[in-house]
C-alpha cells in the first residue's frame, strides 16, 4: 500500500472530522512513515527535523501578525469602517447593502490578486485587512465561505496565469524543471497554456458569489482574537492615519526589494508605526504578543505541514505512486491525463504546496507527455495544473489557512468546513476538468 496515499487520505479525513489539522498532520505523518518501512524512532527523527523547514514562514506570519495590529492601533481600520457605514446608512438601505457587499467582494478579489503579482506580500494583507471589517461583514450577512472563497481565488488564480510576482517564481520553476526533465520551453509559452486551467477558477468564483454562498449567512459580534488590549487603543488622528498609510508603503516596498523573506517587511512597517509614534512603544509588548497569537494557528500548521512533507519524501513512495501511475495507464492518453492530475492532487494536498508539487512531478510527467504524444503547450498545461489543482482546499496550503487566520478572528470560522472544503469544491473540482481538457486538445 502506498504511503502518501495512506497519510493524505488519512490527514484528509481526520481534518473532515474536526479533528485539529496539526494533530491531523502528525498522526497522519507517523502512519504513513510506518506504512512506508521507516520505523516509528526514524518518523519522529524526520518528522521533527522538518519541523524547520518553514520556520522562517512561520516567525513571518507571526511578525506580521504584529504588524496588523499596530496598524489595528493607528485607527486605519475603525477609520475605513465608519467609511463604509457611512456608505450603508445612506438612503435605500436594502440597494445599499447589496452595492456594498459588491464593493467589498471587488476590493478582496483586486487587493488579492495584487498581492500575487502587482505588490507580492502574499497573505501579509489578510490579518491586516479581514478581522477589522468582520463586524461590517456581520451586519451584511455575508456568508464568510465566500470570503474564503474570494481570497482564495485571489492567492492561487493570478500566480497561475500571470509572469509577475510569485507568478513568475511559479512559471520559472515549470521552465527550470521541464527542462531538466529534456523538454526546453520559452515562458512566454505558459501564459497561454495555463489560460484555460485559470478559467476553471474564474467560473468557480462566479459559482461561489451568484450561486453557492449568495444567501445570507447570520454571525454574532465576537471578540476579535489579538485584539484583547483595543482599549488602549487612542482615536485616530491625520497624522496615525498618515503614519498608517506611510507603514503599509514602506512595508509594500521593503518586500519588493527582499522578496525572498518577509521578515525584513513586517519589522519595517512595525518600526515605522514606533518611531513615528502613531502606537506607543509602552504597548508594543502586548501588541507583537496579541499578533503572534493571532497568526499562532497558522505558523504550527505550516510548522507541521513542514514535518508531514519530509517524511512521505522519505519513505519514497512519491516515486512509487508516480511510477505506479506510469505502469498502469497503458496509452490512453485520456485516462493518462485523468491519472497524472489524480497524482498530482494527491501530492499537493499532502504537502500544501503547489510551488513543491512541480518538481516531483515533472520529472516523470515530461518524458510520459512525449511518449503519449502530447503537444509541448499541453505538457506546459498539465504540469501547471496539476501542480496547482490541490493548493485550493488543502488543509496545509497557506492559500487556505491564510484566509482561515482572518476570517476565524472571532472564533465563528472552521478551516476544513467553511474554508477547505468550499474552495475545494470551487476551484480543484473545475481545475481539474479544465485542466484535463485543456491537455486533450492543446
């Protein structure tokens, strides 16, 4: 028996049975080690040496926890709040209300899709931006599934379609290990091959906003989770205002320079908002901590995922499944491509990184491209694909647990049922039947 097989389909179920994904990765993890051949003392040793291997990842999300709420403490937030009540109380309430949730869902998909390609921060901007509007969401009834999805669609569909951003760091990895598998491509090329997979993503969002999620949805005003001191919190000024908007550039613009770790970028925007003194520095011991227990969820599910990722490359059998694939598809080219997006799925949502899942899978998919006969635009769309398709809805993926942090501030949000399994059913469902047909006729 297959152990990544074992362990995904087991983390997969014991995360649909609420059970803590954490817990859920490493139990899972210690089965499919064993399952493997590893022993249970090799496991824990690998396990627990891939702890590191997001770390970094992790004391970000936690720096820029921190950063959301200083931002939270400078006023930004309650000062765009009372813009958009304001916008609410106007006459024809019911019109209204239904122009400001389309306000709300364009500004999420822009500002989402932005922080892919345009400013790359990535999920820097959610703890910043979706806790605070929460109460306006509340009062709008918006259903926070297609919150989930609006974010998740912005953090996955634009690196898969755009060269900018982390869109080129993911199209230079298809380039990089296409060619090492004896396939040389330009990457002008991957634009046009992953332009129908990308319209899988756009009909499951139209799905989600006019379909699956456009009836209201009732939550009550909780506490927000790393906001438990707002009550020194001082009233918002031009110049916290101005300070705020001054943080957010330099942040914004200290990533560009180092996109390679967004630790520099969170300590610069925290450093901005100190010596600016738009948040006293008596509050920044309690506002780093109510950050990082903010973004606490998400580091020690990267943290795990890390370990979880090590042990089923250790045990081998990503190989195995891969060429186990290989021996049975024969050269039906539809099954063929049917079963290298199975495999690809099965890897994504094990180790929720779409980034990761390209290289173990070109390797083998190259060369079975060509012998099936399979055009090069077609080989481009279905390594793409089928490394992409389980980034949305994978318990581990930061595209799933970045819009999880935010929207679950106040405790009224489950990261399998109403992030994972809705973006699941959205985009890798669609992703793979577009997927599959865009390798078919390309």
């Amino acid at each position: 028996m297959n152990a990544v097989v074992v362990a995904v389909g087991l983390m997969l179920l014991l995360s649909l049975l609420r059970v803590h994904v954490v817990l859920a990765l490493a139990i899972s993890a210690i089965v499919g080690g064993l399952v493997g051949g590893l022993s249970f003392n090799t496991t824990i040793e690998v396990f627990t040496a891939g702890l590191g291997g997001n770390a970094e990842i992790a004391f970000s999300y936690a720096l820029l926890g921190g950063f959301a709420i200083a931002l939270a403490k400078t006023g930004l937030p309650d000062f765009l709040i009372s813009k958009l009540q304001q916008w609410m109380e106007r006459k024809g309430e019911s019109r209204q209300q239904t122009l400001t949730k389309m306000l709300l869902f364009l500004m999420l998909t822009i500002v989402a899709c932005m922080s892919q390609n345009l400013i790359p921060i990535h999920i820097a901007f959610i703890p910043i931006l979706i806790p605070p509007i929460l109460t306006i969401l509340n009062q709008l009834q918006v259903d926070r599934r297609l919150i989930a999805c609006i974010l998740t669609f912005g953090l996955t569909a634009p690196y898969m379609l755009l060269p900018y951003g982390f869109g080129q760091l993911f199209h230079r990895i298809i380039a990089d290990n296409m060619a090492q598998s004896g396939l040389v491509i330009d990457m002008a090329m991957i634009p046009e091959a992953m332009l129908l997979p990308t319209a899988s993503s756009v009909l499951g969002l139209v799905l989600a906003v006019f379909v699956s999620y456009r009836k209201n949805r009732a939550y009550h005003n909780e506490p927000l989770a790393g906001f438990e001191h707002a009550e020194e919190q001082q009233p918002y000024t031009k110049w916290t205002l101005t300070a705020a908007g001054a943080a957010v550039v330099v942040t914004v613009a200290v990533q560009w320079a180092y996109n390679d770790s967004m630790i520099p970028a969170a300590l610069s925007g925290i450093f901005v908002l100190l010596a600016t003194r738009a948040v006293q520095f008596r509050i920044a011991d309690d506002m780093i901590t109510d950050g990082m227990k903010m973004m606490a969820f998400i580091g020690f599910v990267m943290l795990a995922a890390a370990g979880f990722a090590d042990v089923i490359r250790e045990t081998g059998h990503v190989e195995t499944l891969v060429a186990d694939v290989v021996a049975t598809i024969g050269g039906n080219k539809a099954i063929a491509v049917a079963a290298m997006f199975a495999v690809g799925l099965v890897i994504t949502l094990g180790i929720g990184s779409s980034f990761s899942t390209i290289p173990i899978i070109a390797v083998l998919f190259v060369p079975l491209g060509m012998e099936l006969g399979l055009s090069t635009m077609a080989i481009i769309s279905l390594i793409g694909a089928a490394g992409a398709i389980g980034d949305a809805g994978a318990p581990a993926s930061d595209s799933t647990l970045g819009p999880t942090a935010g929207l679950n501030a106040d405790g009224q949000h489950n990261h399998i049922w109403d992030t994972c399994v809705p973006t699941f059913l959205h985009f890798t469902v669609p992703l793979f039947i577009f997927g599959w047909i865009a390798a078919m006729i390309l």
